[in-house]
C-alpha cells in the first residue's frame, strides 16, 4: 500500500470523546489486530477510562488509535495497553509513538508505577516501538493469542527513571511536542 504524503502537524490527535468515536476504533482494531473483539470490550475500556483513548485524525480521516485502562493489579497500580493501531500508509512516521506516549503520560499521572502489554512474538514493529520507549519483556505467555501465537508480556517500570533511561527521553520529546503541538490534547 501507499504511503501518503503528510506533514506531521497535520496529524491531529484528540482523546475519546464519545460514542461517535466508538466505530472509528473498532474498524481500525478490527482490520489490523488478529485478536477479535466484541463491542462490550470496546465498551469497557472507553467508558470506563476515556482519559486513556487517543485517536489520531488526518484532514478528518482516523488513522491511529490507541486504547488503555488502569487499576489496582496485586498490590500494584498499573496501566495496560489494550490496543494500538496506525493504518498502514501512516506508519513509520512516530504516529503510535505519539499515541500511547500519550496514554503513558496520563497514566503517570494519575500515579501508575507501571505499564504491561502483550504483543505476539513475531510482532517486530510493536516490540522495536516498545524497545524504544523503554519497555522491557517480562515474560513468554505461550499460546497467548487464538491464533495460536505466544506474546511476550511487555512492562514499563516508574518512577525509578535511573533504570529506564529513555523514561526522561520521552518526557523531553512530549514537552517538545507540547511547544509544537496543534492538536486538541486534554493536558494543555
Ligand atoms: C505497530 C504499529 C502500531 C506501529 O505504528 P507506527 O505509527 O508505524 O509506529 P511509529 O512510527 O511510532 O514507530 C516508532 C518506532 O517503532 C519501531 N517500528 C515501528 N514499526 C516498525 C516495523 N514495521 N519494523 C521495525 N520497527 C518498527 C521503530 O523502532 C520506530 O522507530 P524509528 O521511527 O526510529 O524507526 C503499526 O505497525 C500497526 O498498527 N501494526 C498493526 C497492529 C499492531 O501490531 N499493533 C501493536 C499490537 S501490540
């Protein structure tokens, strides 16, 4: 496919903002993740943790989402990203970076002291773009995935930023993008 010529700050990111964002996240996970998920999934992540949904639009066209929650795990209190997805012709260009950088900054905080994911084991893209923001891999869930893939449990650990030195690299690049930024962000 394509790739589409695009300036970066035409890339406008806004968090969910109602039940008319809903089918855009669907299509977009539906289309990219193999995973299937019912409506009531997508319900209970975005109803119950809006502040964590990021979608990303270019000239009104929803090109990336990224969907989360947090809680209470075993005496901890984490974030986990459910999904995250950019459309093929708009990869490559630091757009899911931006989205679940996003997502992590609100987890921060609202006082997580650390985020888990899963990703399948052949999924490079995901585990290069992880690697990069300073997730480690916790653990091998073997045939994690109905399709019979195994995932590597990815985590990223705060606030001991010493152990994580892209931590403090993430925050200068989002102050950067917080000059820069356009786009509607609930953390202006
Ligand atoms: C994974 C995915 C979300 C990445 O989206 P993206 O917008 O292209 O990601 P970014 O542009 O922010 O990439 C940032 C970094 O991730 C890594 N990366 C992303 N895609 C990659 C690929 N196909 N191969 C290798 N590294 C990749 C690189 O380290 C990249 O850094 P660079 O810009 O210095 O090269 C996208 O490929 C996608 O939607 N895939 C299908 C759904 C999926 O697998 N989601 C993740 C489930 S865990």
């Amino acid at each position: 496919m394509e790739n589409v010529e695009f300036d970066s700050s035409e890339i406008e990111y806004v968090s969910y903002g109602g039940e008319h964002h809903l089918p855009l996240i669907m299509n977009l996970v539906d289309q990219e993740l193999s995973e299937p998920y019912s409506i009531f999934t997508y319900r209970y992540f975005v109803y119950l943790w809006p502040q964590l949904s990021f979608l990303a639009f270019h000239k009104g066209k929803c090109v990336g989402t990224v969907v989360c929650k947090m809680g209470e795990h075993r005496n901890t209190f984490r974030g986990y990203i459910a999904m995250l997805v950019v459309i093929k012709p708009y990869r490559g260009r630091g757009i899911a970076t931006e989205l679940v950088t996003r997502s992590i900054k609100v987890m921060m905080e609202s006082g997580c002291e650390e985020v888990t994911l899963e990703a399948e084991v052949t999924n490079k893209g995901a585990l290069a773009l992880y690697g990069r923001l300073g997730f480690i891999r916790s653990k091998r869930l073997f045939h994690y995935y109905l399709n019979g893939v195994d995932a590597f449990r990815l985590k990223l650990l705060f606030p001991r930023t010493e152990l994580h030195p892209s931590l403090p690299l993430m925050a200068d690049k989002y102050e950067n993008h917080m000059q820069s930024d356009q786009g509607d962000t609930p953390f202006k």
